[in-house]
C-alpha cells in the first residue's frame, strides 16, 4: 500500500469531516445517533439470543434471520462509532484504517445483499412448496447457503479494496463523508483510478441487482400463491408482511444502487450523506422489527426467556 503524499509531505491519515453541520447542533446528533445505535444493536442481539434459546426457533427461516442480525451488527458498529466521535471531535483515521474500514463495511453489506435474497428464496420455497420444503431447504443446504453469502462478501470487496491500494491519493486528505466510502477516496487519488471505478461498477450490478432481481421473483410469486387463498385475515396478514418486507428492502438496495450503480445523480454530497444514512442506519434500525420482533414466535421466545431469568432471580 502506498502512503497518502500532499504535496511534498507524507501524512499517515486521513480526517473524517462528516455531517458540516452547526457546532451547537453536534451534541443533539451525537445523543441521537447513539441512541438509535443502541436501539440497532439492542434489536439484533434481543433476536440472536431468541434464536439461539429457543428450540422452536431452529428452523431455516430463523437461521437466516439470526445470521442477518449478526451481519448488521457488525457492520453497523463498523460506521457508526466512528461518525459518534466526528459530532465529538476531529475523526482522524489512518490510511490502512480507512482502506480496513471500507472492506469490512463493504464486504458485509455484500453479503448483505446476498442474504437477502437467501432470504426470500426461503420464504418462496415455504409458501410455493409447503411439502417439499424441509426436503429443499435442510440445514446443510442453510448453512452452504449462508456461508456462500458470508464469503460472497469478503472475497468482492476484498478485490476491489486490493485495487484500492494500489493507488497514490496526494490530498487534500479531508474525506467529505462520516466514513472511508470508495467514490469520496476516488476523489482524493491522484493516479487514475479508473480501473478501480470500472471494477467496482461492474460488481456492483452484478450483486446488487441479481440478488434484488430475485427478491422481486421470489415476492412475485409469492404473491401469485397468496391470491389463490381465499380473502379473510390471512392473506390481509400475507400481503402486510410481504409489502413491509420489500419496502425495507427496496431501501437497502435502492440507496446502494444510486450511490455505487449511477452516483452521478446525486449532485449533492449532504444527499449523499443522507443515502448513505438510509442503509448504514435506518434499514438496521427497522430490520429487527419488520422481520421478527413483531413475530408472535418470537415474542414468546423472549417472553419465556426473561420468566426462566426473573424465576431463576426469585429462587
């Protein structure tokens, strides 16, 4: 890796400038921030632990959503720390910090991608072939699914972070943005990134569209099966789940397709903030209640979880 120059110096970071907003305005989003922080990792782990304790939780549709918990905590928790200290203080990170902190950003929201489409699939497989089900979807076909999106991930955009640096960036080293994202670095580079533009935009249709594109076929035919259920509560409660769903998810990709497919429409770098918001931020802090914690499964699962904790107190 190639140090950062400016000019005829050598620095060893870079400086997160995040959200320029009013100096009085700084704590107001850092209580905020660190309260929706909170409320992401509190959601996820609340449903990590259902899983795991409950036996009625084992299934596949679970499996995925506790591994879709882990994921957003850990990728979450790998932005947000550092965009709570840039309302506190100057956000230094060094060079090999920024370039860490895209690839394990990155490489999680990838698999991300991959996962929810595992996801859908899953549930088409449930709803469109109730019989066959636990035939199709047993837990070494789960466990190969998952741990094909997990490495999906890693191994993209650990390709496209080598392409990183293997570029010269001679300043400013200010990044316009509350982290290390790959179009702010672009600017900054002073050799010709186009090799890693090209790259990264050629994978960046490949997986983000072919995953959303079979979300939308899965929730398609999903749908399909559901209209050919007599109407009454169970459908109403079918097309509920399956519109919040897409709408969660349409966020998530939607963003990250404006932002790394054509993000030559956003003309502005505050809206390019606040897309990046949408899926660093707002689709963690509703995934846990759109997918599960408003499941009457799970709700029972943490209810007889904390009456075995508050009987175990008692005695």
């Amino acid at each position: 890796m190639e140090i950062v120059f400016v000019g005829n110096q050598t620095i060893t970071e870079f400086v997160l400038l995040g959200f320029c907003v009013r100096a009085e305005l700084h704590l107001l989003l850092f209580i905020v921030f660190t309260v929706i922080y909170a409320s992401i990792i509190l959601g996820n782990m609340l449903i990590i632990v259902a899983v795991v304790s409950s036996q009625r939780l084992h299934t596949p549709m679970y499996f995925f959503l506790a591994n879709l918990s882990f994921l957003e905590i850990l990728y979450t928790s790998s932005v947000v720390p550092k965009m709570l200290e840039g309302f506190l203080q100057e956000a230094a990170i060094s060079v090999a910090g920024c370039l860490l902190q895209f690839f394990i950003f990155g490489s999680l929201a990838t698999a991300e991608c991959f996962l929810l489409a595992v996801m859908a699939y899953d549930r088409y497989l449930a709803i469109c072939y109730p019989l066959r089900y636990p035939l199709l979807m047993g837990s070494r076909r789960c466990l190969g699914l998952v741990v094909i999106a997990w490495l999906s991930g890693f191994i993209v955009d650990g390709l496209v972070v080598a392409l990183m640096a293997q570029l010269r960036f001679c300043g400013p080293n200010h990044i316009d943005h509350f982290y290390c994202d790959f179009m702010p670095l672009m600017n900054l580079a002073c050799s010709d990134p186009s090799v890693a533009q090209v790259t990264t935009f050629i994978l960046s249709v490949v997986c983000l569209t072919v995953p959303f594109g079979l979300i939308l076929t899965s929730y398609g035919r999903i749908v399909v099966a559901v209209l050919r259920v007599p109407a009454g509560a169970s459908r109403r409660k079918a097309f509920s789940t399956c519109s919040s769903h897409l709408a969660v998810v349409s966020t998530f990709y939607g963003s990250l397709m404006v932002l790394y497919i054509a993000p030559s429409a956003v003309h502005s770098q505050l809206l390019t903030k606040v897309f990046a918001l949408l899926y660093t931020v707002v689709t963690p802090l509703f995934n846990p209640v759109i997918y599960t914690l408003r499941n009457k499964e799970v709700q029972q699962a943490l209810w007889r979880l904390l009456y075995v904790k508050q009987t175990e107190t008692n005695d």
